[in-house]
C-alpha cells in the first residue's frame, strides 16, 4: 500500500526552539497538504501546493511558519520560534490534481511545545 | 465549500448496519460528496466519495438523494473498529480549489 509518510511522529520541544516537520507524499502525487488539529479548533487546513508551487497559504501564521517543498518527494512544515499555543497533530495529505480526486493522510506529527 | 451538517452523535451495535446522515443543501452541480473518519489518534482515513450517483466500495455505501440535499453513508456491517469519527465533506473543485473543509463530524460508537 502506498502510503504517506510524515517524521517525526511525536516531537517535544522548548518554547523559542525552531521545528521542521516533514512529510513524504505517495509517489506520482502532485499536490500535497498540510493541516493542523487541536481539540478547541478542529482540522484546518495550514497550506497546500500543487506541483512544488504554493498555491494557498492563508491558514498559516506568516510570522512563525513557513512550507517548502524541496523537490516532489519532500514537503516541510517549519515554525520558528514555536510557542505553546503551536502545540498540535499537524498532518500531511497528498492527492493528484484532478476533480474528484482523493486525498491521503499521513499519520501525523504530534507536536508539544513547553 | 458548501457547509454540511451532521448528528453530533451516535450509537450503533455491533454486527448491524450503521446509517450515518448528513444535509449539504446548498450543494452546487459540480461539488462532490466526500466521507473520511478519524479514529483516535490516526490521520482521518478516506472511505468514499460521490457525485451523484451511488457508490459503493469495499467499506461503504453512499446514497445520495436525487436532489442532492442530503446524502447517508452506510456501513453495512459496524464492527468495534469501526468506532471513530465521520466527517462528511462536501468539495469543490472548481477554480483549482482542491482543499477538504472539515467540521466537527459524528462520532459514532460501535457497542458490543
């Protein structure tokens, strides 16, 4: 089964520290996802690019984040500095852009910050 | 994205089928139906999704009424490991907006 991929599974760091998240899309998959999930918000969805591109990054706080794809095999999630209130399962989906597409959720990376 | 709405909750015993519904009845001709769950702790887990007509695959069924208003997803055999939550999605694709919207789901427990 293909599947997603996402490193680190669980991560604990100090408030002020830098965090990369990464996520491996499912092979021939060209749009790739990232949401967040906290129990007072739900499942939002951060940012998603199409191709490497960005294509919408409004869910995500400019300041502190920011998401890359380095090449077709790699997406990364960066917040730096993180602070508590970042504290979250952040989850990488990929899909392929067509209508009536499906997209595949990793695992997720479990994220506290102290 | 149209909004869609769900039952907070519900209980369903194991072995039997278990119908799941929801209301998208601002739908729009060209957005699709999509189910995911999440069972705790995992990433949310596709199950089906559909445009207008039925669908069925090897965890569910989805009816979706001629009108489109409302759709049920249909698990025909509940097991204990079906216990999760159910968000049903209603997604649009067009002007190259591919995202999933989620709300708060269903959560559904399966009982012995």
């Amino acid at each position: 089964d293909a599947r997603v991929t996402q490193t680190p599974r669980h991560k604990v760091t100090e408030m002020g520290q830098e965090v990369t998240m990464r996520c491996q899309p499912i092979l021939g998959h060209n749009t790739v996802f990232w949401y967040r999930q906290t129990m007072m918000q739900g499942l939002e969805l951060l940012a998603y690019f199409r191709n490497r591109a960005p294509l919408d990054d409004s869910g995500m706080p400019k300041d502190r984040f920011s998401a890359e794809m380095p090449d077709a095999t790699l997406a990364t999630l960066k917040i730096q500095p993180s602070e508590p209130r970042d504290s979250a399962v952040y989850f990488c989906a990929s899909g392929s852009w067509r209508p009536g597409d499906t997209q595949y959720f990793g695992p997720g990376t479990r994220l506290t910050v102290l | 994205d149209a909004k869609t709405t769900q039952p907070t909750s519900m209980d369903c015993a194991e072995g039997r089928a278990a119908n799941l519904p929801c209301n998208h009845s601002t739908i729009s001709g060209n957005e699709y139906v999509y189910w995911y769950r999440q069972i705790h702790s995992q990433g949310p887990q596709y199950i089906i999704h559909g445009l207008k007509n039925n669908e069925t695959n090897e965890m569910a069924s989805l009816i979706i009424t001629e009108d489109r208003k409302s759709s049920t997803l249909i698990l025909p055999h509940a097991t204990l490991r079906d216990t999760a939550v159910y968000y049903c999605i209603v997604r649009s694709f067009s002007q190259g907006d591919y995202k999933l919207s989620f709300g708060a789901g269903t959560t559904v427990t399966v009982r012995a």
